[in-house]
C-alpha cells in the first residue's frame, strides 16, 4: 500500500509575530555604530520644572522692556518742554475743508488764534487741561505733497463729506498712505452732515462712513466726529453737539499713545521750529541752524544730515536751546561735537582710475596692422604733398559756394514766361521754357560742337526776336515751389509726432506682452554679427555665469558689502548700545557745515521743513533694487512704462530721479540670473535695479512719472530689498523659425537663419518649442538658411522653434536728488 501525502493550504497556516527589535540589542547596535560615542545635549538634562522657569524669566524681562519703552514715550510727550503731538489732518473728498477743522477746534476748545496764522501752514494747539501740544498740519490731497506730511505726522485725522463721496484722488491718496505706513489714526472727522434731511438719514451716513473707515485702516477705532453744530439742529434731531465731539477727540489724542514706524524710528529725525543761515566764507554756502526737538532714535553728532531735495550734510556742532531764566538769557552750551576719527564722510561713490585695471599688451598682428596702417597714411600724404590739407579745405569751400548760389536761386523773384499775346495766367504756366528744356536735355553736348553752331545760331535769333515781339508777350507766373508753401503750425506738427511716437509706443508694449523677447534674425546683416554679444545657456538657473567678468566702468564707482546681513546686525546693534548722543524728546539746535544758500528760497510756511539722520554706509552708491507693483489702473491714459525712463522714487524721507531697469520677480537659480523685462505692465511685479543710495530697512517705495502738464502721477509702489550688485539680469532674445518638413523626431526648419554660416556658428545653443519640446541643429541644408534638426519628440506643424540668446544690462547711470521747488518752477514756467 502506498503512501499518500497530505498538504494543507498556505492561506489557512497562521504564523506567529516577528519581533521587530532584532536591530536592537546591544550587539547589534556596538556593530552598527563602529566605536562612534553620540554626544549628549546639554539642555537635555534640564528638567521640565527648570524649562518652564526659564521661559517665565524670558517673559518677564520682555514685559519689562515693553514697560519701560511705553513709560518714555509717555514721558516724551509730557511736560511744557515736551515735543508736540504732529496730527496730519487729509481730506479724502473734493468738498470738505481741513482749514475749517482747525478754526473749529480753536472755537470749540476756547483757544484764540494765532494772528499770523495763514491758511496752509501747520499751528500749534494747546492742551492745557491735559498738559500737552498737539502740531496741526492740513496736508494737501495730491499724493506727492501729501507723503512729506504723513512721514512726519504720530497721528492721521482724515476728514470725509456728508454729501459726497470719496473720489478717486482720495482713493489714491489712501494708497499713498497705505504704502509708506499708516500712522496712528484718531477717528474720522464728517463734514456737511447738516445738510442730512433728517435724523434717520445723518446716523447712517455716520454709519456708512465708519464702516469705509474700518475697511481700509483696520486699527482705527472708526469713531466719527462733527465738530461744529447744525443752524436751528440739536441733539435731539440726530446732531452732535460740537463742544462735546471736541472734547471726546482731545481727551482721546491726549491719552494715545502714538504707534510708531520702524523704518522712520530706526533714524533720528528733527521737525524745524526755526531755521536761521549763517552765511561763510564762501557767500554761496554756510552754516544751517535747525531748531527743534529729537524723535526717533538718539541724535549722534557723527552721523550724516539728510535734507530732502538737498542730500547729506555733516554735522557741525549739536547744542542747547537759549533759555530764558530770571529776566537773562542763558546762552547755549554745546551737547555734543562730531570725533574726527568717527564721523560719516560725504564720499557717496568711487572714483575710478582707468589705468587701473587689467593691460593688455597688443599682439604681434595688431602692431603690424597698426604699421600698415600708419605706412600707407604716409604713402598718400607724399603723393598729394603739401596741398594734404589744403585741397579738402578748397573742395569744401566749393561746396559751400555751390550751396549758396543754389540757395540764392531757389529763392529768387517770380518767374517770367513769354507765351503768346491773350494767354492767361493758368494756360502761360503749363508752356515749357527754354531753360526747363535745357536742362531737362542731354548736357553732355561737346564744346566743338557749341563752337560750330555759334554763328548760325544768333543770326537765327535774331530773325526770331523780331517776330516774338509782335507776337508774343512776357508773363510773371507765381514760383512753383510756392504752391507748396504751407503754413504750418508748429504746436500741432508737435503734438501730431508724440501722438505718433505715443502709438508707435503702445504698439511695441503690446508686441511685447504678446510675444516676449522675440525677434526676427536681420537679413542685411549675418547673425553671428548682430549678436556677437548674447551666448546661449543650456539652463536659465543653473548653467555658470561669472558675476565679474565684462563689468561697465559704473561698477567701480558703487560700493557692495562682503556680507550685508552681518553689516546691518552690527548697526543696528551699535544703534541700540548707543550711549553717547542727544537723548529722544529733548530740544536742540542742529548746525550743519557747507549747506548751499538756495536752500532758503524753498522753505515755505506751508511746506514741514525735516532733517533726518542716517545710519552708517547710507549714503553711499551701490546697485538697489525695489520689489514694486503698479497701482496706476490700465486705460487710454496709462502711461506705458520701459526700461530706463525716467522715473521720480520715494526712497523713504528721500527723493530721486532714477532710470532703472526691469527684471523678474521670481526665485533665482543657482547662477542669480534674472530675466530682463522690457516695460513695466500692469498687474505685475518687477525687480526695479538702479544705481542709488544704500538702506538697512525695508523702507517703503513710492514712484512717480511726471505727465506733459509736470505733475507727478502715482504708479508703483513696493518695498526696499538689500543692494545686489552680483545681481545679474539677463537681456533674452529669442529667434524663431517654422517647420518645413517633419519626419518623426527630425524636421527641416527655416526662417531662423539666412546662410549656413550663421547655422555652424550657432550649432551648439539648445533649440526649444512653444509646445516644450527640446532638440539641437543637426546640419545646414543648401544656401538659404534651412537647417535639419533633432527633438526629443515628434513636432506639429502649428509648432514654433526657438532659440533663446542672452546678454547681461545694466541701468544708466546718473541718479539724483528729485526737489519739488524744481517742478514747481517748470509748471509756472509752462503756465507762463
């Protein structure tokens, strides 16, 4: 009998657990760790009792700080001595008035007027109840004269209509105020809410405006006030009783704490109470004497004087205020004196040697083309000899001789044409004269011939003058040229070409929006030629680029950090170690060396006059560029905007003319290559790179272009971004061809090239498609341009092939200081 086998099935067997730890004993873990000890954390054998004590002691000393910064902002504004509280008062509306807010709160408040008081310039208001000043400063609503007040102001009062609404240069003068840092805002101040028909109506225009006012400044407390009393109305018919709504806004000014912003409070800053010129030596220069109190940061007498409009200055002295005390007056003493060793130069940039760089010795061919060149100028000089000279100054007295009798002719007296006797003055001008004849005929007639002819031809003429002067008459015909003689208007003929520059203009921007970066390959001249400058990258982010090599000779004029992160930790560390200085809130007297005389004809009641301090290296010139985005709505009006058009940036507290270029906004590679952008479009964010002073804070941008009229038109805004000299942004032209014939990978492309010698020279740059295919060129087929080549995959016929060629730019130099007193001395004069 034999023996079966039995086997059960897999699928009901149960197995038992692994054990996961095999690699877990101590063995295991000797032999994989080789002899290697790991090194033990320090903070790890710290307790959770002694982290959580830790993290309790870090809190409380940074409550202490934040106590201590808010008692000396309280005390700042405190006390007779005390700078004043600045309060920028907007308007948003057409139809509202900021002056009669400040009579208002005079009346209300029972405070008599300044008699010298004049309508735009800023009025001190005093607290007396609460033991503080407040600075009114009606501000202006067009956008560049309003940023010079808001730069300065601790709080923001916009005054809004009851009737109506906000317009379109209130909603840009809001984005002004958004970009540059919006300072504490008290409420908002409703004017014509009498005008209501009833009380239903007037609390949901308070509503309504409230609701427009938290919308756009979310930290305001969005509190309305009316500060003056409806004829015949009270408060029983929904209006405010204005002693009471001033009351409420003094009360609530009096006991805020101004928020403060931290690229201005980085800096030391002096709002002028009186400004006195001591002239020098020099009658065009002296020595400027600013009065007023410190804000900011602490005051060094080492650091350099920004002026708006006007650039740096050094400090040459910092002293007291004189002071009035028992019926004498104490003279000033000095604070502070600058240390030669310490304090800021007035260097801005370099200045270059141009020997100073790399020699190059020429060459053996370059000296013997050199010889032959000077040999064979030599050779012609003794073959004309001494009449070299001579003979080019007789052929272009010539010339000019001939010019002028030419010119003498053409504007010579009317033409007269014999015709025969009853002929008009129409049918005489279509008869062809003699001399229109001749020199309509050969003029290659010999002088033999004339010789010969002579006689027969005066006794001919004779005869024939005998019968012309019964016969025929002369007649003077107007000049032919003068039917085309128009009067044209020169205003017109001007403004008809910007007109059609402006289109011609338009036209390219869209161009270039539709078709980025391509061009047509020149037939006049080869390829190789027209773009000797451009090389082909095989990666836009990764492929090498040396940052140094073919740098223009600006670049030896900018400065560049060897670490800027680590330069601005150490100022900003230095700046809050600071000891020596003129402490925050304390009134001085600034005097500042070398400051030119003009200066004084742009001080204007109505116009804050500031100086601001700067921080070490921020005068000086390096490659800055500006993260901005165009705010300005896309229309017919809409400027178009092109790489290196002058443009006005509000740098912060400074003004410039720059000229940059464009370049995209996107993450690098790892070469720091960026792509080159034509025109500034809309919707879009660019890189700004011109070459302009140096910043350690992300400081707001504001840019302007100045329209035909000379007023400036917001149309950027952005943020400061650290300089970038080794910032290399690429010029990319694109070539394009077209498919001639297509068999699987391979197609025969034309159009891109023009002769076989352009395709060998460009051989090795990469080739791309719009439909993301890659492939490289093969071999030239025949004379005309056409070339085979290789992708990755199939082509469609509807494909367009590329070649991508780049070539680094650089912005122009010539960057300077912007001053509103300029512009408007250009729009007077344009007024005239």
């Amino acid at each position: 009998m034999s023996s079966v086998q039995h086997h059960h099935r897999s699928s009901q067997k149960s197995g038992n657990k692994s054990f996961k730890s095999k690699h877990s004993s101590k063995g295991s873990l000797k032999a994989l760790n080789k002899g290697k000890v790991n090194r033990t954390n320090p903070s790890s054998h710290q307790t959770a009792a002694q982290k959580r004590a830790d993290r309790r002691n870090a809190n409380k000393i940074e409550q202490k700080k934040k106590r201590a910064d808010l008692q000396s902002v309280t005390r700042m504004f405190a006390g007779p001595n005390a700078p004043h509280k600045v309060v920028a008062i907007v308007p948003l509306c057409p139809d509202v008035d900021v002056f009669q807010v400040i009579r208002d709160l005079f009346e209300m408040l029972e405070v008599e007027l300044p008699s010298n008081y004049n309508n735009g310039s800023p009025v001190t208001l005093p607290l007396a109840n609460f033991k503080q000043k407040l600075l009114l400063v009606p501000t202006p609503r067009t956008v560049p004269a309003l940023i010079p007040h808001i730069q300065i102001a601790d709080f923001m009062l916009p005054v809004m209509s009851a009737v109506i609404e906000v317009d379109s240069v209130g909603d840009l003068a809001m984005k002004g105020i958004k970009s540059i840092g919006v300072p504490t805002i008290l409420g908002g101040i409703v004017q014509n809410l009498e005008k209501g028909p009833d009380s239903k109506t007037r609390d949901a225009i308070r509503k309504s405006l409230q609701s427009f006012l938290v919308a756009h400044f979310p930290t305001c407390d969005g509190r309305i006030y009316s500060f003056r009393d409806a004829d015949g109305l009270g408060i029983k018919d929904g209006m405010p009783n204005a002693r009471n709504e001033v009351s409420a806004f003094a009360r609530n000014v009096s006991g805020t704490i101004p928020k403060g912003t931290v690229w201005r409070d980085r800096h030391s800053y002096v709002i002028s109470e009186g400004v006195e010129f001591v002239e020098g030596e020099d009658a065009e220069f002296g020595t400027l004497k600013v009065t007023g109190h410190v804000r900011g940061e602490r005051l060094n007498a080492n650091r350099l004087i920004h002026i708006p409009g006007f650039g740096e200055f050094q400090i040459q002295k910092i002293t007291t205020c004189p002071v009035e005390r028992n019926g004498e007056i104490i003279e000033p003493a000095v604070l502070q004196l600058p240390d030669p060793e310490q304090q800021d130069n007035l260097i801005a940039f370099n200045t270059p040697d141009p020997l100073d760089a790399e020699q190059t010795w020429p060459t053996e061919e370059e000296l013997a083309e050199a010889d032959a060149r000077v040999a064979a100028l030599e050779r012609r000089r003794a073959e004309m000899g001494d009449d070299f000279d001579e003979s080019m100054e007789v052929e272009n007295g010539h010339m000019d001789g001939s010019l002028s009798s030419v010119a003498a002719h053409a504007a010579g007296k009317k033409k007269t044409v014999r015709a025969p006797k009853g002929t008009s003055a129409y049918q005489a001008a279509w008869i062809v004269d003699e001399e229109d004849e001749d020199a309509e005929s050969d003029e290659g007639s010999d002088d033999d011939e004339e010789m010969k002819d002579g006689d027969a031809s005066e006794h001919a003429s004779d005869e024939e003058k005998e019968v012309d002067d019964e016969e025929y008459e002369d007649i003077e015909l107007e000049d032919k040229k003068n039917d085309f003689d128009v009067d044209f208007n020169a205003a017109d003929d001007a403004r008809q070409y910007k007109a059609y520059l402006e289109s011609k203009k338009l036209a390219a921007a869209d161009e270039d929006l539709k078709f980025p970066d391509e061009m047509d390959t020149p037939r006049e001249i080869a390829a190789r030629l027209r773009f000797a400058k451009y090389r082909g990258l095989k990666s836009f982010r990764t492929s090498p680029w040396d940052a140094y090599e073919n740098l223009p000779i600006d670049y030896a004029k900018i400065f560049q950090f060897e670490s800027f992160k680590k330069t601005k930790t150490r100022i900003i560390k230095d700046l809050e170690e600071l000891e020596d200085g003129i402490d925050v809130g304390r009134r001085v007297i600034v005097w500042l060396d070398a400051v030119p005389k003009r200066l004084l004809a742009t001080l204007k009641p109505t116009r804050p006059f500031s100086l601001f301090s700067l921080l070490p290296h921020e005068n000086k010139i390096s490659l800055s560029s500006v993260n901005i985005h165009r705010v300005d709505e896309p229309g017919v009006g809409s400027p178009i905007i092109k790489s290196k058009d002058p443009l006005i940036l509000f740098l912060g507290f400074r003004r410039y003319v720059i000229r940059p270029i464009y370049s995209s906004d996107s993450r690098s590679g790892s070469n720091n290559v960026h792509r080159f952008e034509r025109y500034f479009h809309h919707g879009r964010n660019a890189i700004a790179s011109f070459y302009g002073p140096i910043g350690f804070e992300s400081e707001p941008v504001m840019i302007f272009r100045e329209d035909e009229e000379g007023s400036l038109n917001l149309v950027a805004t952005g943020t400061l971004t650290p300089p970038t000299p080794n910032r290399i942004i690429a010029k990319r032209i694109m070539l394009t061809g077209h498919p001639f014939k297509i068999h699987k990978r391979s197609a025969v492309i034309r159009y891109m090239f023009f002769n076989p010698q352009d395709i060998e020279y460009f051989k090795p740059v990469q080739l791309t498609t719009k439909a993301g295919r890659i492939g490289h060129i093969k071999e030239s087929l025949g004379t005309h341009g056409y070339m085979k080549c290789m992708f990755d995959e199939q082509l469609t016929a509807s494909d367009t092939v590329c070649l991508s060629l780049y070539k680094r730019v650089f912005p122009k130099w010539g960057t300077t200081e912007w001053l509103e007193e300029v512009q408007e001395e250009q729009q007077d004069a344009m007024e005239v």
